[in-house]
C-alpha cells in the first residue's frame, strides 16, 4: 500500500523510503517486531495505519467490519504468544454472520 509509506516515514521508519529495503525487508518482517525495534507503540501505530487507510480507500474497496464481540459471540478462540487477536477463517464467517441478523 504505497498510499501509507508517509505514515511509516512519519512514525520513524525512514527505511522505508529506500525502495530496495521496502520491496525486501518489508515483506519478511512484521509491523509488530519492526515497532518493537523502533521502539513505536504498536497500537497507535496500526491506528495510524488504519485511519490513514480508510482517508485514501473508496468505499467500494473497503472490507466489511468484524467487531471483536461479534468474533467472540461466535466463540472464535483468541491465543498467541503477542497477545494478538487471531480467528480462523470459519469463525470470522459465522461472526459475520451473526454481526449482521
């Protein structure tokens, strides 16, 4: 998503306007251990990310919304080592489905 390097630049990732370290490094190390690294917030961090996502998306792009009580009603099981929310594919379905009765 090149339309958010200016929120990686402005967080401090100034590698990245390398082009060479974004098409490389970037894809094998994740937001959460490169905010480790940085020592940046992860979690003001993806807000950023996000708002600055949804200013340059059109609506017809944007995904659907899942929220985490919709995933939890759905008993989508919540577990790993970073304290990151994850659900299997299966899970995010029916909480989509129960979101939207």
């Amino acid at each position: 998503h090149p339309e958010l390097l200016d929120t990686f630049l402005s967080f401090g990732f100034t590698m990245l306007a390398n082009s060479q370290l974004r098409h490389s490094v970037a894809r094998v190390v994740s937001i959460e251990r490169a905010c480790r690294r940085m020592d940046v917030d992860a979690a003001r961090f993806v807000v950023a990310l996000n708002a600055r996502r949804l200013a340059v998306q059109s609506p017809a792009d944007r995904l659907p919304f899942v929220s985490l009580d919709a995933l939890q009603a759905a008993g989508t099981v919540f577990a790993n080592e970073a304290g990151a929310v994850s659900a299997s594919p299966n899970s995010v379905d029916h909480a989509h489905s129960v979101a939207h009765r």
